[in-house]
C-alpha cells in the first residue's frame, strides 16, 4: 500500500503546473499609473501590475509610495497584498 501511494504521490508531483510553485515577492516603489478598468497599476520600476476583481482601488494614485507583494503567474505580475506607505 504504501508503495502505491508512493507512486501516486510521484506521478501526482510531475504532472503538477509549475505555476503552483510560484514563490511571492515583493516591491516598494511610486505608482505612475491607475487603470481601475482594465485593474492595473504601473509602478516607476516600469512594470505593470494585475490586480484581482475584488481589488480596493481607495487611496491609489499616481506619487503614491506603496509595497506591492505579488506573485508571476503566466507572465503577470498579480498582486495579492498592498500597503500604503506613509
């Protein structure tokens, strides 16, 4: 029994997306753009930054100083946390 479930766990792991590793990061820069439409932002490191549906745009406007974590999932970068800094 224990050999199956070892050969399971195996297959299961190879045909897993390598998108489910992502690791999470984070940067701290200047917001030079606010698209609530189309839910972006774009930092002055010159990347963009996909927000999720439910996102609070609140407070979010070009000059502003925030941290970004976010994870790159198919080429995005999607944040998953933000935080104003004062």
């Amino acid at each position: 029994m224990r050999f199956l479930l070892a050969i399971f766990l195996g297959i299961a792991g190879l045909i897993t997306p390598y998108s489910v590793f992502a690791e999470s990061a984070d940067v701290e820069a200047v917001i030079e753009g606010v698209d609530e439409d189309k839910l972006t932002l774009v930092l002055d490191d010159g990347k963009k930054y996909q927000a999720p549906e439910e996102f609070n745009f609140d407070g979010l406007k070009k000059g502003v100083k925030v941290v970004v974590f976010y994870t790159e999932t198919d080429g995005k970068r999607v944040i998953n946390d933000l935080q104003i800094v004062e």
